[in-house]
C-alpha cells in the first residue's frame, strides 16, 4: 500500500515538473525581426503600424502558443513582429507576448 502511494505521489510530481520545463522554454524568434502593432480584419491585408500592407499567398501566422493561426481567422490589434519575403509583401507574423514585445523593443 506504501508502494503505491509513493509511485503515485512520484508519477505526480514527474509530471508537474515536467509541465513547469516545458512552460518556460523559450520560442526562437529570428533576430531580423521587425516589431510593430498590427490591426487585422480577416483579410488578406493589414495594418502594421501605420501603413496597409498585402500579406504574401503563403503567408504564416503564428499565435503566442507558436501555432499557426489562419490569417483569415485574425482580427482586432495586435503587438507582432513580422518578416516581409523579396516583393515586399508580409511573409510571417509572430504573435507577441508581452514579456517578448518589451524584451525585444527594448534592444
């Protein structure tokens, strides 16, 4: 009976420390990456900063959790940082967390 107690209490510490690694890891971000606010309506144009700009046919978004979201599916305002491809056109937007928009705003 002891046994089972101590594997248990084990196999749950097992997996709150494991949870608590993998909370805390730390997504690459490329460090060309331009940081600025983005306003999205479900279309395949947005706004980043002040400007309108055409996001590219391929073009991928990734939310804070790092999956990738639909552009079509994106509204309101945003804190992003996003890369442009060789025509000028949007090519990749990371979501930004808040502890990633000051870490990176304040470089």
């Amino acid at each position: 009976m002891i046994r089972r107690i101590l594997t248990l209490v084990s196999t749950v510490l097992a997996l709150l420390l494991s949870s608590l690694a993998v909370a805390q890891v730390v997504r690459p971000l490329p460090a060309d990456l331009v940081v600025t606010t983005m306003t999205a309506n479900g279309s395949a144009v947005v706004v980043l900063g002040e400007r309108q700009v055409q996001l590219s046919p391929a073009a991928q978004v990734r939310g804070q959790d790092n999956l990738i979201i639909q552009p079509a599916s994106l509204y309101g305002k945003h804190r992003v940082g996003f890369k442009q491809d060789l025509q000028g056109m949007v090519h990749r937007i990371w979501l930004l967390t808040d502890d990633e928009y000051t870490a990176l705003t304040s470089k």
